[in-house]
C-alpha cells in the first residue's frame, strides 16, 4: 500500500509538471503568433536592384545618404568656426559690407565676454552654494571644503585666462579673411 501511494504522489507532481510546460507552451505560441502578426503588419517589399524601379529607388537612397553626409560635414565645419553664428544672421553670405563686418566683429567680441562673464557667475554660484550646504551640513565638511577650494581656484584661473582668451579672439577675428580687410588697426 505505501508503494501505490508514493506513486500516486508521484503522478501527481509529473501531472502538475505536465500543466505548467503545457501553460508554458501555449504562453509562447501566444507570443510567437504576436509576432508573426506584427511581423506581417510591417510588411515591406525590398526593391531589387536588378530592376529599373530597384536601381531608381537605389540611386535615390544613395543620394540622400550622401547629402546627408555632406550636410554633416558642413554641420561640423561651422560648429569650429567662431563667425558661423554671426554669418548666419547675414544668410550665410561670406560677402559683406565694411559696417556689416565690423558689428560681425563687434557681436562675437560682445557674446564672448557675455559668455565669459556667465560663466563666472556659473562659478561664483557654485562656490555660494558649496558655502551655505557647508553651513547648513554637519557631515562631510572636508569633502564640502574642498570643493569650494577647487571652485575658488577654477574661478580665479577663469579670471586669469579671460584676458588672454579675449586677445586671442580678437587677433583670430583679425585674422579671419572674412573680417580682416573691413577691420582698421586699433
């Protein structure tokens, strides 16, 4: 009697195995028709590039990859250029007045040291904040000192630099073949 018992037990368990594989099994068919279904939805007919339409729709496909690559380039070529900006309010023309250049040149001399000052301000803030979490907090002084000493001597490098920077655009803009004709030595 133990023996019929056990395999009773026995076939119990195998009968519940057999009901969850079973659930198993049906949960991914479910998903794989999912699949299928989206799949067919989705349907996209590749052109060959045997065919006169395939061979059009290829010329066009390679055509827009290649302006797309030119206009990156073109993208990254004015992102390096310092005048891109100020160009681009005179519709990208290079051709330009002696007045029009010299408020190109006043504009990116007055939006550097705009920048310049913002980004002081940035780390004056910085250093503002850094002190009253200092005040406010009672753990970790050290760590909060020391970011306030490192933002102290980045601030006072940034004033340091600025000049030095200003000059360097300035003789840059001087430079420039675009700017540098209109510009009188100052």
């Amino acid at each position: 009697m133990p023996q019929l018992h056990q395999l009773l037990l026995w076939l119990l368990e195998e009968e519940q195995k057999t009901i969850r594989d079973i659930r198993n099994s049906q949960r991914s068919v479910r998903a794989m028709v999912q699949c299928r279904l989206k799949e067919q939805e989705d349907v996209r007919l590749e052109a060959c590039p045997w065919t006169t339409t395939g061979t059009t729709q290829f010329r066009k496909k390679r055509e827009r990859l290649m302006f797309a690559g030119e206009e990156m380039r073109w993208l990254e070529e004015q992102e390096k250029d310092v005048l891109a900006p100020f160009l681009m309010r005179l519709n990208g023309t290079t051709d330009m007045s002696p007045d029009q250049a010299q408020t190109v040149y006043q504009d990116c001399l007055q939006d550097f040291r705009s920048r310049m000052v913002q980004h002081a301000c940035l780390l004056q803030e910085r250093i503002e904040e850094e002190t009253q979490a200092l005040q406010q907090e009672d753990a970790d002084h050290d760590s909060l000192t020391l970011q306030i000493e490192v933002a102290r001597q980045r601030l006072q490098m940034h004033k340091n630099c600025a000049p030095q920077r200003y000059r360097a655009l300035e003789q840059q803009l001087r430079a420039d073949p675009r700017l540098g004709p209109f510009l009188t030595a100052t």
